[in-house]
C-alpha cells in the first residue's frame, strides 16, 4: 500500500477510522506524511485516559478526557498527558487507563457548536489545546471553566469566526496571547482569568467591539493597556487586576456608555485617573486600589448616577486640584507644586455643584485609605446620603471628629483609623444609628468615650485603640452584645473594668492593655464564651486569677501581663487551647501551670512572678515550646528533663532562679533555632556538653554565667571577655530594623 500514490493513500484513510490507522504512522514514512498532514491534521478528537476518584469512598467523580489528533494520538503523547495531570484537590486521585485500552472518539464539527455537547456524562479536560481546534468552525462557544488544559492558546481560534463566548478561567494554559483573536469579531464574553499567560495584551484586542464582558483578571499580564480599548464601546465589564500591567491608563473611555464594572486593582498602574471615565453613565463599581494613580478624583466620577462602590485604596490620591479651585465644583483649596498632599477642605461657602443632586447618590462604598489625604475632611462627603462604607484609615487627615458626616444614617463602616484627628469622639456618634464596624484608631482623640456609644446595638467592631482617652470604659458597655473586636489599648483609661463585659458573649478579641485599669479582674470576664485573645496587659489589676478561666474553652491567647496579680495560677487554665500565655511581671506564687499538658507550639512567658517548685514534667511525648521565659522566680530542682522532653524554638531563659543538677549530654542538639539561652544565676553544675547548641545558626546569646560549671563553654562560643561562660553575638553593623510584635495592638 505504501506504494500507491499519495493521493491514493489519503483516499483511503478517509474512508478508514483516522484514529484506530493513526498507528500505521510507524510503519513507512509516507503513511506518517499522509495522516500528519492535510485534511488528517485539522481533525480533532477526544481520548478517555481515565477517571478522578474520591480519595475516601473511591467513588467516581467524573471522567478525564484529553483532545488528540492522528498526529498526536500516540501512547508517549497519551501518556505525558496522563503523567502531567494531577487533580488540585487533596481529596481526590486520578487513576489512569492503561495505554493499550485507549480510543479516541471523533467530533464532528458540524454535528457538534459547544464543549459542553461533547459528553453526556461528567467529564474533566486536560492536556493542551490543540491547534486543529481552528477547524471547529460552527462552534459558537467554547467553555472550558473548570477544566485543567495547558498550553499555548492555539492562534488557530482565531479562525472560530462564530464564537461568541471563550471561557478558559482557571486553566493553565500560558501566553503569548494571540493577536488573532482579534479576528473574532462576534465575540461577546472572553474570560482568560486565573491563568499563566505572563503576557501582554494584544492591540488587536480593540477590534472585538461586539465585546460585553472582558476579564483577565490574575493572569499574570503585563505592558500596558492598549489605546485600542477605546474601540470596545459596547463593554459592560472590564476586569483587569491583580496582574502586572504598568503605565498610564490610555483615556478613552468616552464611548463606553454601557460599561457596568471596571476593576483595574492590584497591578503597577499609575499617573491620573481618566477623565473620561465620568462618561461612562451606567458605571456602578470602580475600583483601582493597589497603584499608583496620583492626582484627584475627577469630579465627573463622583457624579456619575449610578456608582455605588469606588475603591482607591493604595495609590498616591489627592481629593482636588488648583484648577479645581477656579471651577464651579470645588473639592480642595489650591495645592503647593510638586505636592501630593492635599487639603480635604474646600472654601468656605463653596458646595458640590451647589446641591446634593451634584454627587452620586447612588453611591454606598468609598475607600480612600492609605493615600495622600490631608486637611480636614471636607463637608462635601455628607452629600453621599446613602454611603455605607467610608473609609479614610492611614492618610494625614486632622481636625476634630468630622461633624458633616453625622447626618448619614445608612453608615454601616466607619474607618478613619491612622489619621491626626483630635478632640473629644462627640456624644452625636450615636446618630450612626446602622454603625456596624467602627475604627477611630491611632489618632489624637482625648477625653472620655462617650457614654452614647452604648447604644449602638448592630456595632460588632469597635476599635479606639492608641489615642489619648481617659476616663472610664462606659459602665454600660455590656449592651453591644454583638461586639465580636473590642479594642481601647494604648489610651489614659482608669477606674474597674465594668462587670456588664460579662455580656458580650459574642466576644472574640478584648483588648484593654496599656491603660491605668485598677481593681480585680471581674468574674464576669469568664462568661465570654467566645473569646480568642484576652489582652489585659500593662494595667494595675490586682487580686488573683478567677478559678473559672478553664471555662474560656476557645482562648488561645492569654497576656495579663505587667500588673499586680496574686495567688496561684488555676489549674483549669490548662484546659485551654492556649498558644500563647504571658502572665510575667506579676506577684504570682505557688506552682508553675502544668504546660507539658498543652499540645500546642507554646509562648509562655511566666518570669518575674514568685512561682516556686520543679519544673512540670511533659506528659505527651516530646514537643514543641516556641518561646519560654521562666526568670527571676524561685524555682529550683533539675532543668534535664525539660531539656530533653522539648524541642525550643526560638528562647530559653531559666535564669534568677534555684535550679540545680548537670546538663544532659547527647541530648541537646534539637536547639537548632535557638536566638536566646540564658541559664545565669542559679546553682547549675558539672561540664558543658560539647554537643550544647552545636548546630544553632541563629544564637544571639548564651548566659551560664553565675553557675558552678566547670571548663567552659564549647569551642565555638569561646571568647576572650572576662566571663568565660556567656557569649553574646557581635552587633551587625548594618541598618538596624525593628518589627513591633507586642500581641493585641493590630486589629
């Protein structure tokens, strides 16, 4: 046969099952000539190479398909495919079919216009996408959302002259992106999101103007946004972020009357905001937060008639500009040169287009934190009646509580945290009748908390934490029985803790630490039931620790730490969940909590009390202690088995106590992380062992001085000072960076 003319040939593998002869390609060279060529190499077929199976129940979940050719469909192809897939989810195997069982089943183009027609049953995609894809030319879509195709984006789609719906979310295929898909002039949705095209995005693009919906959204794209854009005026959502995508953003959004939803965050974008944009009237959600877009808002966006949601949190945005102040809206007085700074506080007797029907009243979000905002808030933000969602946190923003914006009842989030505010939090704040969440954090506030706040019933957030309140925490602070974050650290507050407490049984973070609180923690702090993190710290509490604590069954973390606290330490504490437990710089006694019976990697921070006694034992096997602090109490017996029953992670300190008896030698290498080992000042004896820290890399400091060691430390921490037993580490001459990591101050 092989003798027979090439056209012979072709004529008799058409009548044959291309696939089921694809095998013959082995056989002589002008077989593999004729099936690797024209018409053999535009048909396309689908290959069952095996199944996906529930780890647990074994159960079938669907069948895994990939796409041949009679080029492709070979078992080293087959089986690259098979090798390559693996299902993302942990709970579930694929089990391939054997080589020899494969068959590949032919799509008719014509009987067939969509991926989903293709199977009746379950079915998963994988391998690449084939080039003879561009021979499917009466499909109309291809969705393959939720598939695993790899890959390059065959150029060849761009001959599906009928497609009106691409969707290859969330599959792995990479880039170049092919400009022929500028060809698909009827298209209406193209999806490429969540892939791995690390590409730029073709100027061809502006020729798809039937286009609706175009999300590229974290596809690693990067260059700029092309000017042809401007072409696809029938767009109604445009979502570009969390990409790579740099430059000024081209402004042509003049045309886009339909455009719903334009999302551009998350890239390195920068320059001014489009004017046009104030031209798209259907526009409800922008958002461009995580750039550097600098300048003003332009005052036609905040005018459009339909925008609910404008998010620019992140960028260098400045509220106005000197032209501003000649025109007839006025957002801020005039700026110095070269400035980013601006000041949020238009002209006295100046208003938004002189009526409130200037702004969107459609508006409920606007997020503006972390950028160049100074000043004082300007009045024009009360023209949004309807805004839910406001939040100024970490710009430069002063002045007292901004009074114009009491009047808005629908306010839900109210987060102007990280400013230079000043005064007293006004009485009026319970006017925020629907105040749900409320950050007024690291200001200048001073005074009292207002009583009022009290009744803010829907309020589960409340953060007043590093100002300068004094006073005390309102007696009735027990009716926001929703709270589920209270936070007033770092403020002059004094008196009692308030026994009502006890009824925020929504509870999850207090934080009261770094105030002048005096008086017995209350007992009603045992009733919340919800608590994760209790930070009482650095106040004057006095009395001992209540006996119900072990009732605070979700409490992983526990600082009562730098107060006057008395007594002994419950034992219904080691019931908790506890991660971490600092109860030093108190005037504790009795016995140390039994912590060999907590499972978890632990911070425990106990020193400077008046504890006394041997050390607990472990009673579940050798674990984990992050960083342990046992200093300056009277503890005395041995330390071996706590250094041979845990594995320390970052710091040691033993040190101003009683303990007695030698180091474990063999037993000390797990100390591998260590930054801090102090042992000074007890009544330690015997030889160092040689092995003592001999594969810590991180060692700061090493302290046996004090002791009755004999020899010396080993070799590698011997030095020439004075005190042959403590070796601390020369200071690094670089910039010194410091990271505050006191627990309870970040909300």
């Amino acid at each position: 046969m092989h003798d027979l003319p090439i056209e012979v040939q072709v004529q008799i593998f058409l009548l044959l099952d291309p696939f089921k002869v694809a095998k013959y390609r082995g056989v002589c060279r002008s077989f593999d000539t004729v099936l690797t060529g024209p018409p053999f190499s535009t048909l396309l077929g689908l290959v069952h190479i095996g199944k996906i199976s529930s780890k647990w129940t074994r159960s079938i979940d669907s069948a895994v398909f990939c796409f041949t050719t009679p080029a492709t469909f070979l078992k080293n192809s087959m089986q690259r495919v098979q090798n390559a897939f693996n299902p993302e989810s942990a709970f579930e195997d694929f089990l391939p079919h054997p080589l020899d069982t494969l068959n590949a089943l032919p799509i008719n183009p014509r009987m067939v216009t969509n991926v989903a027609s293709l199977h009746e049953k379950s079915f998963h995609l994988v391998g690449p996408l084939p080039s003879a894809m561009g021979s499917l030319k009466q499909w109309t879509s291809l969705d393959f959302e939720g598939h695993t195709l790899s890959g390059a984006i065959p150029q060849s789609l761009g001959n599906l002259t009928n497609l009106t719906h691409i969707n290859l979310k969330g599959n792995r295929v990479t880039g170049p992106i092919p400009s022929e898909l500028g060809n698909l002039v009827n298209l209406r949705q193209l999806n490429l999101s969540g892939t791995l095209l690390d590409s730029l995005i073709p100027d061809s693009f502006g020729n798809l103007e039937s286009l609706q919906v175009l999300d590229m959204s974290e596809a690693k794209l990067s260059g700029s946004i092309p000017a042809s854009f401007g072409n696809l005026v029938n767009l109604v959502e445009l979502r570009l972020q969390n990409n790579k995508l740099s430059g000024m953003v081209p402004d042509v959004f003049g045309r886009m009357s339909t455009l719903q939803i334009l999302i551009l965050s998350d890239n390195h974008l920068e320059g001014p905001i489009p004017t046009s944009i104030g031209q798209c009237m259907q526009l409800e959600k922008f958002e461009g937060k995580q750039n550097r877009f600098s300048g003003p808002i332009p005052k036609s966006i905040l005018q459009l008639p339909l925008l609910q949601s404008l998010d620019f949190e992140s960028n260098l945005i400045i509220f106005g500009s000197e032209a501003d102040c000649n025109a007839s809206v006025t957002f801020a007085v005039p700026l110095h040169s070269q400035s980013l700074n601006a000041v949020v506080n238009p002209p006295e007797g100046d208003t938004l287009a002189g009526s409130t029907d200037g702004v969107s009243q459609a508006l409920t979000s606007l997020n503006l934190s972390c950028n160049r905002l100074s000043g004082r808030l300007a009045g024009y933000i009360s023209l949004f009646k309807n805004l839910q969602n406001l939040q100024l946190k970490e710009n430069n923003l002063n002045g007292p509580f901004p009074a114009e914006i009491e009047g808005i009842a629908t306010m839900k989030l109210m987060s102007l945290g990280s400013n230079r505010f000043s005064g007293e939090i006004p009485d009026s704040i319970s006017s925020f009748v629907a105040l749900e969440q409320l950050d007024l954090s690291r200001n200048l506030f001073v005074g009292r908390i207002p009583d009022s706040i009290t009744s803010l019933e829907n309020l589960t957030q409340l953060l007043l934490d590093r100002n300068e309140l004094s006073g005390r925490l309102p007696k009735e602070i027990g009716l926001l029985t929703s709270l589920t974050i209270l936070n007033v650290s770092h403020n002059c507050l004094s008196g009692k803790m308030p026994k009502s407490i006890g009824n925020l049984r929504d509870l999850q973070l207090l934080d009261l630490s770094h105030n002048q609180f005096t008086g017995k923690i209350p007992h009603s702090i045992c009733m919340l039931s919800a608590i994760r993190e209790l930070h009482l710290n650095n106040n004057s509490f006095t009395g001992p620790l209540h006996q119900d604590i072990g009732a605070l069954t979700k409490m992983h973390t526990l600082d009562i730490s730098h107060n006057q606290l008395t007594g002994s330490v419950p034992e219904s504490i080691t019931q908790l969940p506890i991660f971490s437990l600092k109860l030093n710089h108190n005037q504790l006694s009795g016995a140390l909590p039994k912590f060999g019976e907590w499972m978890n990697s632990l911070t425990l921070h106990l020193d400077h009390n008046q504890f006394s006694g041997h050390l607990p034992a472990a009673t579940r096997g050798r674990r984990y202690l992050k960083s342990v602090n046992l200093s300056h109490n009277q503890l005395s017996g041995p330390i071996s088995e706590l250094l041979v029953s845990y594995v320390f992670v970052e710091s040691l300190n033993l040190s101003n106590n009683l303990f007695e008896g030698t180091l474990p030698p063999g037993k000390l290498q797990d100390l591998i992380d260590m930054d801090t080992v102090d042992f000074s000042n007890n009544q330690l004896s015997g030889l160092i062992p040689e092995d003592f820290l001999c594969y810590s890399k991180k060692v700061k400091l090493l302290d046996m001085s004090g002791n009755r060691f004999e020899g010396e430390l080993p070799e590698r921490f011997r030095t020439q000072s004075a005190n042959k037993f403590r070796w601390e580490a020369e200071m690094d001459s670089g910039p010194s960076h410091s990271i505050d990591s006191e627990a309870g101050e970040d909300v």
